[in-house]
C-alpha cells in the first residue's frame, strides 16, 4: 500500500529523530519539533535566526561651520532657489548620509550616489521620500573625473573633491496619510530608539546606525553589475543603437520592483523619458492596484509607490489584484498597451526641445516591464505570453531561494556566480540575485499594507493643473491622447485635512455604460445595482464611440435607471483606456430624497477622485471589480479611535461593524494552500 505524503513525512521525521538519538555523539542530537506541511523536516534543524546587530548606515557626522552650513532665504535666492531655509552638506571620500523624512536634494559640487543612480552638479530637485515603512535612501560621496559644480555661497568650504549637496524641507502633505491609515502612522520619524540627529532642517532626522524598523536601501552585488548592461557610460560594449526594452521578472518578495524602479532611475540618466508597464496589479508602482498600467516617466523616482502616484497614459482596468479570474482579457490588455507604446510612445513624432541644456536623447523612448510575481502554474504560464508579446532586447531575472519555495534557476541560465549573463536571439539575460529577506521591512508592513496606503494616497493626491499640451486633443475625444501629451503627471501634494466621508463629490448624471466584472457579478439583476456600486471602487473608462462593439444598446429604463446588463461581457481593451478609479459615494434618483434633488428620471452619482475635472469629463463608463475600499479609508479619524463617523454613533453606521461578528459567513475565510495534487507528491 502506498503511503500518503503526509504519513511517508511523518515516518522519515521518526526514523530521523530515531537515529539522531541512538547516535553515539551527543553533540549530533538535534532539536525535535512538531511537524508542517509548509515546511519539510530536515536532518539538520537550522539556527533560528539572531537580531540583526546596528550597523553604521551614516558616516557623516555634521558639524556646524565644517560640513554642515544652514543657509538663509537670501542665500537661497542669491543661488537661484526658493524656499525659506536650507542646509549644505558637504560629504568627503567614503561618507554616506542616510535622512529620515521628506526632502529636496540638489547636487551642487561633485557626484553623489542615490538608490543606485549617480547623480551630478544640475539645478534639479529631487523628491525623496524617506520613510521607515521602506528601506531609506542614503546619499553618498562617489568619485568623478570632472570639477564641475555650481556656485556655491561664500559661507560654504569644500575640497574640490568633496560632493556638496543642498537639502531642504518638502512640504508635500504626505505625512498626514499616516493619520489615515493608522497602520503607517509616524513613518516619517524616527523612533524613540532610533538614533537620530538634528541637521538643521525642519522635519528631518539623520539616522546614524540601522534598527529593527529603519533599514538602509543596499544594492545587490549582482544588481550593480547587471545595470551596466543598460548603461553606455559604465560598460563600453553596450550598443548604444539598440533601445532598451528591459523586462524585469521573478518571484514574489524577490525585490523585483525595487529593481525595476532602479533600472528606471538609471535609463533616465540617459534618456529624457521612459515608459513604464506596470503588469503587477496587485503592487503597482504609478497606479491604485487592480489596473495594467502605460506611464511615461520623466523625473527619478526615489520613494516607496505611495510617494509618486501619477496618470497613467494608458491604462486597462483589470478590477482585481490578480488575473486569476479573467487571464485572455489580463494579456489582451497588456498585448493592447504593447501596442500604443510601439505606435505612440516608441518614437515620439514631436520631440520637446525646450529644455535646451538637457543633453539626454530625447527622440527615442525607452520601455520597461514589471511583471508580477505569481511564477508558478498559471501564473509562469502568463509571464511567459507576457514576455512573448513585449519582444524584449533585455531580461533581468531575479532568481530567489529554494529555502522559500522559490522555482530553481533555469537551466538555460545555469551558472555559479551572480549576476549571469547570455545572449541569444539579440536578447540579453541576465540572472540576478534575490534581495535578502533581513534587508527589507516585509516583517513589519506586509504587501496588503502597502496595497491599502498605495490606494489611499491617490484618493488623497492633488495632481499639478493640466497644461493645454497635457489636454486630450479635441479630435480624439475618446481613447488617444495627442503626442504631445507625453508627459509626467505625478501627485506634486497630499490633502489627508479631512477624510474621504467629510470631502465634497462630484455629481455625475451621464454614463453610457456601467460594467461588472468578477465572479459572482454575473448574478446581479438591474434591480439590485445602486446598492452594488454604493460605497464601491470603480473604474473611469473613456472608450472609443466609432467602434460597434463598444455602443450602447437601448435599455428599459422602467427596469433601471442605470445602463447596465447583467453578464455583459467588457469590450476590447484596444477601445478602452482606464483615466483612474473613483468611489462611488452616493446613489441617487428621483424617486429617493436626495440632498441635490433633480428632476431628471436618471439616477446620478456622487463620487470622489482625485482626476482633475478636465480628464473626469472624458468618463463614460464604469466598471466595478472585486477591489474594494480599505477598511482605514472608510474610517474618520477625526472622531478618534473610540468615535464614530461623520457624526453618527457605531452602531448606527452602515456597512461596518465593530468587534466579532456574528452568523453564518461572518468570519474570514480561510484558504489552504499547503495541499498539494498527486502530480506533485
């Protein structure tokens, strides 16, 4: 008779330990403990791993007139900046810096080293987000054959081989998202712990050695050779007439989209834009979750994604952190947005030479894909089309342990040493390490976590105006931006004053179509809608009107006054593009008391999203997926922990519930996912 896997491990782990006791060496006797079928036992039980002991992460050390020198309002104008106040900081060979906190940082003398990117003299601000909920940067001096530098105040001393950078404050309003979301909350100061000094800027704290809770960013090894095969300026072999269509791939928790955000920063220092596809809908970088995401990128990036969220150019709305439920349309989406890149984005028609002093090439735009880290079954078999469609010239595939149920390295990447590189067919791969597990914050924030601050920092987001240039072109109302659109349009500031109950809506009274995808959905009869898409998260679709399978059949409006037909299936993605998502605040019609009354026998909507009302006017349809809003974002934190919302008592507001619930189907449920089919025993 066979055994079962669960009994055939059982058995080998009593024979095991039946050994190691009748072993005649007592220093071979190893612990026992209980068996799991998410783990295998093994001979040799490992050590459990010690605390990581504080490491210097700051070997600058400020002293005030040496290398440190707070700047006034006046010398900042006498320079050519704004701002009420600054600091200088001047840091000699082999010093690094690593502040807490939100900051504008300028290179004025010498190169300095940033999250992997080398940064020299130029009159740009850089944003960087700090917090403890990610790895922080740390700025470091970086050697350079050049002495160029920008004039500096006659209060400020450096060698010539020093890099003297200027700091200062940015008030952007995103520390008050951590009143939102209580989860994230002071993660913009130091602990009482931490050691942390005062370098004269409001607001921020350098750390001088590592914690538990603050760690510094650290590039890989294998990471730092393998971006010179994007970079003409570190490797002389790179052909500099191919544009880079870099695909970045690997597990989960492997650090795949920290690299790809790297490998972004770095084209940039030589390309005046990049185009980036965000195929992870569960952690998308630029974008909420739940959307296949086309945006053109222009500045560094140097924060976590809830420090940058921008409007995609393009985008498909998905309405699930997973393709799991809908695969054919999660590819169509992607192979759509291929596709606007290679007509519309590759090659710009009209390239922008305002800029006069940017010498970076600016007529051609390079891409970059984040796949997700679903690699395995269905997931690797969908990470394989996606590959197949982009057509990459680069591959970076980040290999993770076995220890974590990570796949094994590919046999036709075999090798020894990180990074390993093969070239075949024109593409170039390159296998890089994992980062390690102890080097992030995964054991304090986890990827839910950062799916409920990277949604509620885009309901919370003020995005810039739109110039007339940034405006959809009047002759393609529906899908199709103008070429000149091809900018960056990333939130400049926060508003977290109020919560999302107590902000003004818009009235919407016109959508030509209303979709819902998902299981289950398929189920909801006309007469059930407004209290579906009450309170819910839903797309913002502009579609194409020319196209039949994108019209609008007439409808019963005695059944419902909203356009919807249950089972409908959504058009093709090439017809539509997702502007953003928006909450759906209120339904209202004519029958019901409405605080805006209208005459109109359509029900109008009350939502709230962060779109500017210019880039609103061109929705015309929703789509409502399986995400829903964070349970933080429903909250008021205005009422304190122990109030209500908006007013009302607990137990009188709707939708929530507080403590443990009651009845069949109140609890959460629980997926197994240790069980394994016979194929795999």
């Amino acid at each position: 008779m066979m055994l079962s896997a669960v009994a055939a491990r059982k058995a080998s782990a009593r024979a095991d330990e039946q050994s190691t006791q009748s072993s005649p060496h007592p220093t071979s006797i190893q612990a026992s403990r209980e068996w799991s079928p998410s783990r295998p036992v093994e001979l040799e039980e490992p050590e459990a791993p010690r605390p990581a002991e504080p490491t210097v992460i700051s070997s600058f050390s400020p002293i005030l007139g040496q290398n440190t020198f707070p700047l006034t309002q006046d010398d900042l104008s006498a320079m050519g900046f704004q701002g009420d106040n600054g600091v200088v900081l001047v840091l000699n060979a082999s010093e690094s810096a690593a502040l807490l906190g939100v900051y504008l940082l300028i290179v004025l003398q010498g190169r300095a080293n940033l999250c992997g990117v080398t940064l020299g003299p130029s009159s740009t601000h850089h944003r960087v987000f700090a917090p403890r909920s990610s790895p922080i940067p740390v700025i470091s001096w970086a050697p350079t054959d050049s002495h160029s530098k920008r004039p500096l105040p006659s209060s400020v001393h450096a060698s010539p081989d020093a890099t003297v950078v200027l700091t200062q404050y940015a008030d952007t309003g995103v520390e008050g998202l951590s009143h939102v979301c209580r989860v994230f909350e002071n993660v913009f100061k130091p602990a009482r712990d931490t050691p942390a000094r005062d370098i004269r800027i409001p607001k921020i704290r350098l750390i001088s050695h590592s914690t538990k809770d603050i760690l510094p960013f650290t590039l890989p090894p294998s990471w730092e050779t393998g971006l010179v095969y994007v970079d003409p300026a570190s490797n002389s072999e790179t052909d500099t007439t191919v544009i880079p269509v870099c695909l970045v791939k690997g597990p989960k928790k492997s650090g795949k989209s920290t690299f790809s955000r790297t490998l972004l920063n770095r084209l940039l220092n030589r390309y005046r834009r990049v185009a980036f596809l965000e195929c992870d809908v569960g952690q998308s970088e630029f974008t909420p979750g739940g959307m296949v995401a086309l945006s053109i990128i222009e500045n560094s990036v140097f924060g976590p994604p809830f420090t940058h969220p921008s409007l995609p150019y393009r985008a498909q709305y998905i309405g699930s952190a997973t393709p799991r439920a809908n695969p054919s349309y999660y590819l169509s989406a992607i192979q759509s947005l291929l596709e606007t890149y290679r007509l519309e984005i590759h090659i710009p028609t009209l390239p922008d030479t305002s800029t006069s002093n940017d010498s970076r090439v600016e007529d051609v735009i390079p891409l970059v894909v984040n796949t997700m880290g679903w690699t395995k079954g269905l997931g690797a078999d969908l990470n394989a089309r996606i590959e197949e469609l982009v057509e990459p010239s680069h591959v970076f595939e980040i290999e993770g342990s076995e220890e974590w149920g990570w796949p094994t390295r590919s046999t036709e990447l075999a090798g020894d040493t990180f990074p390993f590189c093969s070239q075949a067919k024109n593409i170039v791969r390159v296998q890089l390490e994992a980062i390690r597990a102890e080097a992030t914050n995964m054991h304090v924030f986890s990827a839910a976590d950062h799916r409920n601050i990277n949604m509620l920092s885009y309901f919370h987001a003020t995005f810039p105006p739109l110039i007339a240039e940034q405006k959809p072109s009047a002759s393609t109302p529906s899908v199709v931006p103008s070429p000149v659109s091809l900018r960056q349009v990333t939130a400049d500031s926060w508003d977290a004053t109020l919560p999302l109950c107590a902000r003004y809506p818009f009235e919407v009274r016109a959508f030509d179509r209303i979709y819902l995808v998902g299981p289950g959905y398929e189920d909801v009869v006309p007469s059930e809608l407004p209290s579906v898409v009450n309170c819910a998260v839903v797309g913002l679709i502009a579609y194409d009107t020319s196209t039949k399978e994108a019209e609008v059949a007439p409808m019963d409006q005695g059944v419902s006054a909203l356009p919807y037909s249950p089972g409908q299936p959504l058009p093709h993605p090439s017809t539509l593009n997702c502007l953003g998502i928006a909450l759906i605040r209120g339904v209202f019609s004519s029958t019901d008391p409405s605080p805006t009354p209208s005459h109109s026998p359509s029900t109008h909507l009350h939502i709230l999203t962060p779109l500017p009302p210019s880039i609103l006017g061109y929705a015309r349809v929703l789509i409502k997926g399986e995400l829903e809003l964070p349970i933080w974002g429903m909250l008021d934190f205005r009422e304190g922990e122990e109030g209500g919302i908006a007013g009302v008592e607990r137990e009188q507001v709707p939708y929530l519930q507080w403590g443990k619930g009651e009845g069949l189907g109140s609890q959460r449920r629980r997926v197994r996912r240790n069980l394994m089919r016979k194929a795999q025993m």
